[in-house]
C-alpha cells in the first residue's frame, strides 16, 4: 500500500458577502439611542483631528427645522478663519518639517473661560459609597475584640446586593478555615451574625432569608412602637411571620385565622404592617438611579392640519462638518506624504460619521411617519387601539431590509399625546376580532389589564373568567395566553388579588 499526494488546480465560482467599514458604521450608528449616539460624538470629536463642531449659522438664514447635523462649508475671509490658520501653522509645523506630531484642535473659548466639560464633571454628583464600604464602615465601629471584629468581616463578604446572606454559616467556616490568625469556628460565626444584626442599620440587614430579616424589622418596629394598639399590631404581624409564613405568600388568611385564632380584621392589619417593611433592607443603604429616558423622537398633534407631526429629538447633538483646512491639507501635494494619508484618513471617518448621522435621521423619520400613518387610532385613543404592524411589513413599504427597521427602533423612545413609548412597542402581531377590528398583542394586554382593574377584589377573576371577558369584548384567547400575559404584566393569580373581609 502506498500513499500518493497529487497538486492540481481548480477554478470555482462562489458569492461572498463582505461587509464595507462604511456600511458597519452606519448600522452601528442607526442602532444607538440619542445617549449612546451623543458619547460617540463626543469620542470622535476627541479622536478625529478632521471633525469639528459646525458654527451656528445667523438666525435669519437658517430655519427652526434645519438639521442638526450638517456638513456646511465655513466663510472665507473671516477673521476667526485667519486665526485658525495661525493656529494650525503654530500646531502644524513640525508635521511640515518631517515629524508626525498630533495637532490639537482649536477649542473656540475665550481667555480664561472654564472648559463646559470640566464643570459638568465638577458639577456631577459623586457615586455614593457601597453597600459593603458602608456595612465595614459601620462594623469598624462596634466595640468588640479582634477575634469577633475578623469574623464579622469575613461573614459581610458573603452579604448580596439586597443585604442578605446568600451562603450558610458552615459555607462561610469551610471557606474561612485556612485563614490565620482567628481561631474559626461555628460559634464565633454565630455571635459575630448575631451582633451584625443587632448592631447594624438598617434593621434586617445580613439576615439569612426574607423571612428573618422581616422578623428582625418587626422587633425593631416593636420596640419603637408608640401605644398598646401599635404594639398590638406589630405582635400580631410577627406572630402571623414566625407561624403563617407560607400561607400569608399564598393569601391564604382564613387558614390563618382558623390555625391562630385571630380575626381577618387582626389579620389585615398586620399585613398592612408588614407592607411597610422591606425584603431588600440593603438597597435601603445603596441609592438606585434609574435610567433618564430621552425620546429620539417626537409626535405632536397640528390641530390646523387635524395630523400628527415627528420631529428628532436632536437638541442635544452638536452640529459637525469637515475642518476644511484638513480637507484642503489632505489633497496638497506639497505636505509630506505620511502627514497627507494621516490627514486623509482623518477627512474619511469625518465624512462617514456625518453621512450616517443623517441617514440615521432620514430612516428614524421614514419608520415614525408610517407610525403614524398605521397607528392613528392609538394616538387619538389611547393603548387598547394600537394595531397589529409587523416590522417586515413596514421594511416591504420602505423598501429596505427587515433588519434595518429592528436596529431603527432598537432602544429607542418615542414621546406622543399619549405618554412615552419604546418605539418597537409599536411594532407586534395581533389578532382580527369577530367585528373585523385589528388588535395588537399590546393591546390585547392593555384590555387584559383593564379588565382585571374592574374587578371586585373579594372575588377576582380566574384565568378562564378574564378570557371570557375578553371574548365579551371581541377578544377571543386561550386561558394559557391569558396567563402568559397576565405574567408578563406582573398581574399575580386570582388567589393573590383576593381582598378577604
């Protein structure tokens, strides 16, 4: 047997889709929010020696709805451009000598004026401090010995975001053991717990469950409780939690009252109690902003037209152009070559920033305009009018490709007479009633909600009794779609809604 190795040639014709860094900027450019799309800007002005930021034109020649972004050319003759060119010949020189040195861009500011971005920054408030710098802080404090002090740290190590324990004490010794200088064991973890939790605000903190660490606010409660009948009251929410705590998650209260012996008034009242409390004491200490949304765009009603109008939300982008001295200095011949293909490239990426900044304003309005076109109900109505609009079928009538219209609605909001919206919620399937009226599963939901905001809460409505009720309204569903959106609305069972009187 023998082993041959041949070489030959083939010819073969094959399609392979290549994607141009121009046409990756601007997907990239059309998928970012009006925040995210504001901090590239910013990179690129920072990066990019070509791009700068345009001057305004004078009011009377440039209308209120002219881009934001532009790439007009600056006049010539002007005496800010001669003390640019002063500029540049100060900052370029050395780049005409031969040497590559990076030209910094002419900021614009007056003589001793403060850099607007510095004093944003001064301005900004600072990032609080975290909940385990702020436990240690407070631990450091207590009056205890050396021992008793490590062990207390080692055991906040394993504390959560919420201020819980998320590990057992055995976890915490068998992980503890090869640490010198502390004599580990089982009862030194226990007593440092125990005056972690007495020591530590707030109460409930560090606590091994939900459970305990409600147990732990309602001794707290108790002891600052003013009257018999508020301590009444909390005594009978710490017996309700030590004895009933499963069934008081299930609404289960007339079990309750028939295993304690207390009233459903008693019961309620406790409950109304531990309402107060929190299964989360460490977010207490830890301060949670939420995220600003920012419309990208804008729906307004013009009654003189009896339409609705879109407009970008795009004040807060600063209007670009092309240096044009480094557009100039990229084509002379008499600047050395290296400078020229630095300058060059700077030129190219300007322009490419620009042009997909503007088609991402062209495509944003093209898909909001037919928004509103399809959506003139929802406008004038409200959420349980919103219609079916499929992305696939708006890219047929834009003529662009389905994915193009998923990276334009992507994390994007649109601000309308009816509230604030993600632009995609305007974008789902749905279902044709029996009247021949269309309905998005949006507002099928919007209608599910509804519904369950009418009921008698001493006697909520299950899962197929709401589908029934939507079949009253010409929505008909199947109970498992019913819960499924009853879900995905944070709407919890008919058990749980029930008021027990």
């Amino acid at each position: 047997m023998s082993l041959r190795f041949d070489a030959s040639q083939q010819a073969r014709t094959a399609q392979n889709l290549k994607l141009a860094p121009r046409m990756i900027q601007a997907m990239e450019i059309l998928q970012l929010p009006l925040p995210a799309l504001e901090e590239r800007i910013e990179r690129e002005l920072e990066s990019n020696v070509a791009l700068e930021l345009a001057e305004p034109a004078p009011a009377e020649s440039r209308g209120d709805d002219e881009a934001a972004v532009t790439r007009s050319e600056p006049t010539d003759g002007t005496a800010e451009q001669f003390e640019r060119l002063r500029s540049m010949e100060r900052t370029y020189g050395d780049q005409w000598n031969g040497e590559r040195i990076r030209p910094s861009r002419p900021s614009g500011r007056l003589a001793g004026e403060r850099d607007p971005k510095m004093s944003a920054m001064a301005n900004a408030p600072s990032r609080g401090e975290s909940l385990e710098a702020q436990l240690a802080r407070q631990w450091s404090l207590v009056d205890a010995s050396p021992e008793l002090l490590a062990a207390g740290s080692r055991i906040l190590e394993f504390v959560d975001e919420d201020g819980l324990l998320h590990s057992s004490l055995e976890q915490i010794l068998d992980q503890s053991r090869s640490r010198p200088g502390v004599p580990w064991s089982m009862a030194l973890l226990e007593e440092a717990l125990d005056r972690l939790q007495r020591e530590l605000e707030p109460a409930g903190i560090v606590a091994r469950t939900v459970q305990e660490s409600l147990r732990l606010q309602i001794a707290a409660r108790m002891r600052d409780a003013e009257g018999e009948a508020e301590a009444a009251a909390w005594t009978d929410a710490a017996a309700v939690i030590e004895g009933h705590y499963d069934d008081l998650l299930h609404n289960r209260l007339p079990r309750i009252a028939q295993q304690s012996g207390m009233s459903l008034e008693r019961i309620n009242e406790a409950r109304e109690r531990l309402r107060t409390l929190t299964i989360a004491p460490g977010r207490e200490l830890v301060e949670v902003r939420d995220r600003p949304v920012y419309p990208d765009v804008l729906i307004e009603y013009d009654p003189s037209q009896d339409r609705y109008l879109a407009a970008l939300q795009e004040g807060v982008l600063p209007a670009l152009r092309i240096n044009p001295q480094y557009r100039k200095m990229s084509k002379d011949r008499q600047v050395d070559a290296e400078t020229r293909r630095f300058v060059a490239d700077g030129v190219r990426q300007a322009g490419w920033l620009i042009d997909s900044i503007n088609q991402r304003r062209n495509t944003l309005l093209r898909v909001v305009e037919c928004v509103i076109k399809r959506q003139r109900e929802f406008l004038d109505h409200g959420p349980n009018f919103l219609k079916p609009m499929p992305m696939i079928d708006v890219a047929a009538e834009l003529g662009v490709h389905v994915a193009t219209i998923s990276r334009a609605v992507s994390e994007k909001w649109v601000q309308t007479p009816r509230g604030v919206f993600p632009l995609r919620k305007m974008f789902s399937g749905g279902q044709e009633s029996e009247e021949g009226e269309d309905r998005s599963w949006e507002a099928i939901k919007a209608v599910l909600r509804e519904v369950v905001e009418g009921e008698d809460r001493t006697r909520p409505l299950s899962d197929r009794a709401i589908a029934e009720a939507l079949e009253t309204r010409g929505i008909r569903i199947a109970r498992r779609t019913v819960v499924k959106y009853r879900e995905q609305l944070g709407i919890p069972s008919a058990r749980q809604r029930r008021e027990h009187r």
